[in-house]
C-alpha cells in the first residue's frame, strides 16, 4: 500500500490526501456531535417528562388525599398529548398502584419502578416525581415514554450530516486539484523541459515562471542555471569553431602566400643579408631583369645598381626599425637597358636564417611621365601668371582644387586663405546663383554640354558679390569625367551697366517705381506660378489720386511731379520688400501684394495706404492735401491673364471713388471664405454694438487639500442666429481687427465686478484668483498696466485677486519690455501665468529672469497621459523646469482620473478641465463659491475637488 502511494503522482498524492484527510476530520466531528445530540435529545425528553409529572402529580394529590382512583386515571390519561409518552403510573405512599395509563396500541407491561428519578433504559426512558399536598408528600407518579421521536430527529440530523460531508468532499476535492495544479504543473514543466533538453541538446529552452514560492524559486534557478549551460556551451561551440577556422585559415595562408608569390603583379626578391645575393625570386622578378630564373638566383643585385649601393647599412636599418624601408633605385636589366624601381624592403626569416624580402616595381614610365608633367605645370605656370582671367583645375577623383593667383585675386584673397577643397569656391557663390551653377556643372560633367560656361556671383573679401564668367573643359577617361579646368573672369562692370540699362526700361524715370511693364511682367509670373499655393494668396491695388487733376492744373506740373516723387516714395516705405509698387502712368499706381495670409491683412495694408497717402504734403512750403481712392482684386484661380487683374482692381477702384470710401474689393471675384471673414468682421462690430458677448466661468482646483484657488474667466459669443461661437472661430478675427483691445477692457471689468460679488463674505487671507487672458495685441501695448488699473481699480481685495494670462509666444515677442510689464503688474499685486507653455518657442535664459508667478500646461500634453509615453515625458520635464524656476502650475485640460493621478504624482499644484468642472455660467460660479464658504472639508480625500469627492 505504501508502495503503491509512494509511486502515485503528486497530484493525486495531494487530491488523496486532502481528500482523505477532510473525511476522516469531517467523520470524527460527526460521530462526536451525533453522540452527544442523542445525550442532549434524551436529556431534554426527560425534562420534558419531569415537567408533565410535575403538572400531572399536583393534579392527583387530591385524587389520592380523597381515595377517588377515577379522577386520577382522567388525569393520566389526559397526558396522552405527551407524543413520546407510552404509560403512566400513580402510586400511594406505600408503593401501592394507584392509578394507572397504557396509551391505546401500546403492549407495554409497566416494570417494577426504580427508586432513581430519571431512569434510561434502552427502549424506554422513566421519570418519577413525588406527588404533594401541603408539603406532604402523598404519592408518586411516574411517566414511561419510548425514542421514537428521538430517533426520528437522529436520522434526519444524519441525513443533513452525510449531505454536507458530501458537499465539503467536493469542495475538499476541487480544491486539492485546483492546488495541485500549482504545484504539479511546474514540477511537470520542468520534467519535459529537462526530457527536451536532454532529446535535442538544446539549451535555449525555458520553464515560464510562475509563483514565487520554493517551487517557483527552483524553476527560476533551473532556468538559471540553463541559461548559463547555454553560455558556456555557446562559448565552447565558439572556440571550437574558431579554433577550427583558425587552423583552415592557416592552410588558406600558406596556399594564398605561395599563389601571391608566384602570380603577384610586383617583383619579389628574397636576398640574403650579407652579399645581396639572390636566394628566391618569383616569375615577374626574372622577367624584370630579362634573366631566366637559374642565371637571377645566385646573382648579386648590388652589381646591377647604378649610383652608391646601400650595402649593409640597408640591413642594419630593415633590422633595427622592424618595419619596411621604403626607397627607390636605379638597376639594370641583363642587356643594361636602364630600371628605376620602387622598392620596399622587410626583414623576413628564410630557411632558418635572416634574409631581406624585397617588393620590387618598375616605375621607370612613371618616372618619365612626372618629368614631362613638372615641365607642363612650369609651362602652365607661366601662361597663368600673364592671363588677365583666373585659372582652375578641378581633380574629380582625388576631390582637389588648384586656383590661380589671379583667380585669388579677382575674390580679393592671399595664398594661404584658399584650401584645395571645391567648397573653398563653391560655398562663396551667392545661394541665389549656388544650385544654377551646381546643376550646369553636372550637366558638363555628365556630357550633356559640349562647355562649361556659367555667368554668377562670388563673395568677394570686401563682402560684396562680384559678377563673373567661368568657363571650362572636362577630361574624360573611359567615358567619366575626371578633372574639370577653366578660367573665371570678372564681368562685374558689364553686368552693371546691363542692370543700369534694365532698370532705365523697366522703372519709371520721376518716381523710380517700376513701370506698367516691369508690373505686368510680375503679375504674370505671380499667375503662372499660383497653382503653387491654394488658395490663391495675392492681390492687386489700383490706386489713384482725387482732386489730382486740380493740383496739376492749379500749381503747376511741377509741383504736381513733386507730389507723384513724394507719393512713390511713401507707396515705397508702406509695401514691403517682397511685394511692388509701379507707377502705371499720370496719377494711376497699382501694387501687387504676395504672401498674403488673410483678408484682414490686405485689408490693413489698403488702410495703411489710405492713412499715409492722406497724410498732408509739404511741397515748396505749401501743405497739399489729396486721398486715394484704393480698387482691390485678390487673386483667383480663374484668372489667367494680367490685364483682367488690372480690370477688376480699376472697376474696384472707380466704385470706391464714387462712394466716397477709401477703398473698395472687387465683389465678384472673392472667394467664398473671403467673404465670410469679411461678414464675421462686421458681426463681431455688431456683437460688440448690441453685446452679444458673454463670460463663463471654469473653476481651477489645488490638487492638495480640494480647494478651489480660482477661476478663469472664458469669452462666448451668442450669436442670435446660430447660437453660441466657439471662441477658435472668432478670437483670431479679434486680434487682426484689434477688436479684442475694448473687449478685454470689458472682460476685465465684468469678471472682476463678478468675483467681488461672489466673494464678499471671503477671508483676505485666502483670496481667489479670477484669471483673465490677454492676447499677444493687447499685451504689446505699453500701457497695458495703466489698462488694467483703469478697468479693475485694486486688483487686489479681501477675497479676491486679479490674474492674467499671457501666451508663451506674446512674452517672447519683447522679452525686455514684457520683463518691464511683469514687474509692474507683480507690483500691483496682479499674478501672472505663462498660458499654453511648451507650444512656442521660449529662450530658456529670458524665461528663467521674467517674473511671471506660474506656468499652465498646454491641453495638448495633459492629453497625451495615459495614451502616449512621450506625452507623459514632457509634463514631467515641465514639472521639474517649473520647479526649478520656483514656479506654481496649473494643467489644463484635464479630463481623466487618470491624467489626474499622474499629475498629483509629479507634484503639479493646480488643475482645470472637464473632469473637475466645465466652464460655469456666473450662476453656478457663484453656488459654488458659496459651498466652498458652507462646506466642511474634513471628509473630503486630500488631492479630490469637492465634485469628485
């Protein structure tokens, strides 16, 4: 039986004894508590006989006092209630049967009473009781009852019993597999594992860990120590392969040595030491010297060399150095025909014995050829220095580049300020002319041009460009090109009077401005090119002058040429570089406007225009005053043809002269979106007209201790026909129009007049902050701080305290006026906050000296939490950057308990967004200062707002 357990598996081992063990445990407590619930059932049927007695025998003391046997048979018989009670007896005071009851169905003959009180038979159970009157006793009566009730209370007590023993082995038994699962699995994975190991000698393989119990500790060391059987079987593989490639390399070697030896291109001669004497030498060496190989070994190389020989001082130094000496040497052939070689001499052992390796190769061509070549560059060096151009040869294979004097001079530098690199030339062409002449180079090169010929700039020392010509040739080998050479000429004078002349035909003569043909020539190019941007983002402005015509006449056409020299000079300083000006002829001047990036912007340049064009003229001491009248026609993709452009912009400008306005935009050609920014400006004039403008209100949070520290006041716009305007839609329009100056006038007043009203009962020593955003427009005014004093008077009173919020970009705008403007406002008590930090591009140096009180998260990377590492990467170099400038933090945009966390763990202070409160009407702003005022917060979790809590 042992036997056979002892060979069963563990987990049957566990089942079996688990199982076991329950039944025999649950078995024992059950024999136990039946034992004594029998005790306990009988005890109570003779308490329950007593007390019959009890009643029973106060009942027949009167019968036995009065001798009536009647009554106290009645009186026994009326115990047959008693279901378990089988016979009754009364007895006098001398043991005399009195009265007697047998329940009906009974055969029970009554037994000789005993003289105990209570008496447990097997079958039956006898209780005596004395019967009394008056404390006398009279009698005895005594009750016989069987355990039928008993026994049925018994069966089903084990009933119940062997059902729950049933139910507490299946628990025991699904329990013990469920245990044994994790005790036999692992032990069975390490068995197939060491079998597979063992089966294919493969060390690679791995137990998965599981608990970290003893078993999981042995899985994790025997995967340890597989682990390092594979390192070191791993290794010994290694050594033995590399022993074995060690030794195949070395036949290799020897094969290789022997086969370069005999087959190589150069010369070899063994020699020895003390004579030169030859003692090896390979099939080109023999042919080098016209000798067969039986009359080159044997003979003395010394003898063949022309000039001093090196003797022994050659093995002296090959020896001493232990490297190769490098030389060349004059020899002759057999038929004494002349050899310069180059030779490289090693020390070598031969046989056993010192000797001298030499690699020989005939040079004697090359030699010639360098002589020819040093005679040439003599020759190229005399036709250089009497050329008036620079001279340039490019070596496309060695990357070098060999200038002339006069190229160096014609560029204004020495000698030694030109490296022989191609950069030292082409990184001083002018960037306009660099990829034109890099693309007309490779074009030669690739022998698509039969010349190099390219006219560009060159920055001279003085640090002017210089116009010049090059021109060159390119030497091709085997069909590439491998050297270029050519000369470089300076056509800066031509090239000037060509500009003077260019100009003169294309500008006009009074104004200087260019012409109707230099005009119409750009315009066209604009037009060919506007695929390039969608939409289109040019325009044309005609221009003319009112009353011009009455100046002419009335002072003169001098005078009137004058104030066309003024208008053009004006005209000029207006436009910018890139965009043109041109007189079209008497008093008619259009401008083509590029890179226009909103209509507000075209727009403010036509004002701009009509403002400085209205300015008056001071001409010959007389003060003239005229006003232009502005025609606009913005690009389109429909136009093809200049004239067209200048149509519209002329029609436009005729409907502007005769409303009387300064300008006018061509209707019919604006483009849909154009046409909704202008309607939108004029609807923000009307929103501010009626006050359609409203604010809300979204409450900032400290996350340590739930306190509300603040709000920041938020714009909206109720549109009447198409509800409320996200403020993305119309802010922008706010500040091109610098409509957002008087309306953050007003939501300066407005939020700060609502704080006060909401804080009234708030204690000064903990004031909230109403944060109020002010755009890049606003903040660049230098009287933003007098602004603020005229808007909210104190920015600071018992509950409450101004905040603004500035864009990291507006602060970078003019770092030293906005240091200016921080200090003022900090002296007013005003705090400021660095808003959407991380999405501009701040100067760490001007950040960490602006003082600024906290720095707000940009929505943009709270976001990312959770979703994104990275996102997550960036808060927390935030975190530490704000820190380290000792600077509070408010994360916006917070939307998620998750984001929450991550944020309470990096130590931020202060957070707004959707998960705590979206922005409030001024309703509930105020309820819920009001709870923050009402509110306990002792029961509230640190780091939990009161709406999450």
């Amino acid at each position: 039986m042992i036997s056979w357990f002892r060979d069963l598996p563990i987990r049957w081992k566990l089942i079996l004894i688990i199982t076991s063990g329950c039944f025999i445990a649950l078995l024992l407590a059950g024999t136990v508590f039946v034992s004594y619930q029998v005790v306990v059932t009988r005890q109570m049927l003779a308490d329950q006989l007593h007390m019959s007695a009890h009643i029973a025998g106060s009942a027949c003391a009167a019968a036995i006092a009065f001798e009536r046997p009647a009554d106290a048979s009645e009186t026994l018989q009326s115990l047959e209630l008693q279901r378990d009670l089988i016979a009754a007896a009364v007895f006098t005071q001398d043991d005399r049967p009195f009265a007697s009851y047998v329940r009906p169905g009974q055969s029970f003959e009554l037994p000789p009473r005993s003289s105990a009180s209570t008496v447990f038979a097997p079958d039956w159970i006898e209780v005596s009781n004395p019967v009394t009157e008056d404390g006398q006793q009279l009698g005895v009566i005594v009750l016989w009852a069987d355990y039928s009730r008993v026994n049925e209370q018994l069966v089903t007590f084990l009933g119940h019993s062997a059902a729950v023993l049933l139910v507490v082995l299946l628990v025991a038994f699904a329990f013990s597999t469920r245990l044994q699962r994790s005790i036999s699995e692992p032990v069975a994975d390490l068995v197939r594992t060491a079998d597979a190991i063992t089966a294919g000698q493969d060390f690679s393989l791995r137990v998965e860990p599981g608990n970290r119990d003893e078993i999981g500790r042995l899985v994790a060391s025997f995967n340890r120590m597989l682990a390092e059987i594979e390192r070191r079987d791993s290794a010994l593989r290694l050594e033995i392969e590399e022993r074995v490639r060690t030794s195949e390399a070395l036949r290799q070697s020897e094969r290789d040595y022997r086969g370069l030896f005999e087959n190589a291109h150069d010369a070899i001669v063994i020699l020895d030491v003390e004579n030169r004497v030859v003692l090896e030498a390979n099939d080109r060496a023999c042919e080098l010297y016209g000798m067969t190989r039986s009359e080159f070994i044997g003979s003395s190389i010394l003898a063949r060399s022309k000039g001093p020989a090196r003797g022994r001082s050659l093995a002296t130094e090959v020896f001493t150095s232990g490297s190769a000496v490098r030389f060349q040497s004059t020899q002759f052939k057999k038929d004494g025909e002349e050899l310069i070689l180059d030779v490289i001499a090693s020390a070598i052992h031969y046989r056993g014995e010192p000797a001298i390796l030499s690699l020989n190769r005939d040079i004697t061509e090359e030699h010639r050829a360098i002589l020819a070549l040093r005679r040439s560059e003599e020759r190229y060096a005399l036709a250089a220095r009497a050329s008036n151009d620079g001279l340039w040869d490019w070596d496309l294979v060695t990357g070098t580049l060999q200038l002339s004097p006069r190229w160096k001079e014609i560029v204004g530098l020495s000698d030694d300020e030109v490296s022989e690199v191609p950069a030292s030339w082409l990184d001083r062409v002018h960037p306009s002319d660099a990829p034109d002449f890099a693309s007309t180079i490779q074009a030669h090169v690739n022998g698509l041009t039969s010349c190099l010929e390219s006219e560009h700039r060159i920055l001279h020392r003085n640090g002017e460009y210089r116009w010049v010509l090059c021109r060159g040739m390119a030497v091709y080998e085997e069909g590439k090109a491998i050297r270029l050479a050519g000369s470089m000429s300076d056509i800066t004078d031509r090239k000037r009077a060509e500009a003077r002349l260019v100009h003169d035909a294309l500008h006009d003569s009074l104004t200087g401005l260019p012409n109707r043909l230099l005009f119409m020539d750009r315009l066209g190019h604009v037009l060919r090119r506007r695929h390039e941007s969608q939409p289109p983002n040019f325009a044309v402005l005609y221009l003319d002058l009112d009353r011009f015509k009455v100046i002419n006449d009335s002072m003169g056409h001098d005078v009137g040429d004058r104030l066309l020299r003024e208008i053009g000079k004006r005209l000029s300083e207006v436009v910018r570089a890139s965009d043109t000006a041109a007189r079209l002829g008497g008093d008619e001047f259009a401008i083509l406007l590029e890179d226009l990036d909103s209509l507000s912007r075209l727009i403010s340049v036509a004002q701009r225009i009509e403002a400085e064009l209205s300015r008056p003229f001071l001409i010959g001491g007389t003060e003239i005053h005229t006003r232009p009248s502005i025609g606009i026609a913005p690009g389109d993709s429909q136009s093809d043809r200049p004239e067209e452009l200048i149509r519209r912009a002329d029609v436009a400008m005729y409907a502007a002269k005769r409303r009387g306005s300064g300008y006018s935009i061509y209707d019919e050609a604006m483009h849909e979106e154009v046409v909704g920014r202008m309607r939108l400006e004029t609807e923000l004039h009307s929103a501010i007209e009626q006050g359609q403008f409203f604010l809300q209100y979204q409450p900032i949070f400290a996350l340590y201790g739930a306190r509300l520290t603040g709000f920041e006041a938020l714009l909206r716009w109720r549109h009447p026909e198409r509800g409320v305007i996200s403020p993305a839609q119309f802010i922008p329009m706010l500040e091109e129009t610098r409509l957002i100056v008087p309306l953050t006038r007003w939501v300066l007043k407005a939020a700060s007049s609502a704080l006060d009203s909401w804080t009234a009962d708030l204690p000064a020593s903990a004031p909230l902050v109403m944060s109020v955003n002010i755009s890049a427009v606003h903040f660049a005014l230098s009287n933003i701080v007098d602004e603020i004093k005229q808007a909210v008077g104190e920015p600071v009173r018992a509950g409450r305290r101004l905040g603004i919020e500035v864009t990291e970009s507006a602060l970078m705008e003019n770092p030293d006026v906005a240091e200016r403007q921080l200090e003022a406002l900090r002296a007013m008590g005003v705090e400021t906050s660095v808003d959407d930090f991380g999405t501009g591009y701040s100067s760490l140096a001007y950040l960490s000296r602006l003082p600024f009180d906290k720095i707000k998260i940009d929505r943009t990377f709270v976001s990312r939490i959770g979703s994104d590492t990275s996102g997550l990467g960036i808060v927390r170099a935030i975190v530490a950057l704000a820190h380290d400038l000792r600077k509070e933090l408010v994360a916006e945009g917070v939307e998620t308990p998750e984001q929450l966390v991550a944020l309470e763990a990096l130590g931020c202070e202060h957070a707004q967004g959707f998960l705590f409160a979206r922005p409030l009407p001024e309703a509930e702003a105020r309820a819920l200062v009001l709870r923050q005022l009402t509110e306990a917060r002792s029961d509230l979790p640190a780091g939990r707002p009161p709406e999450l809590a």
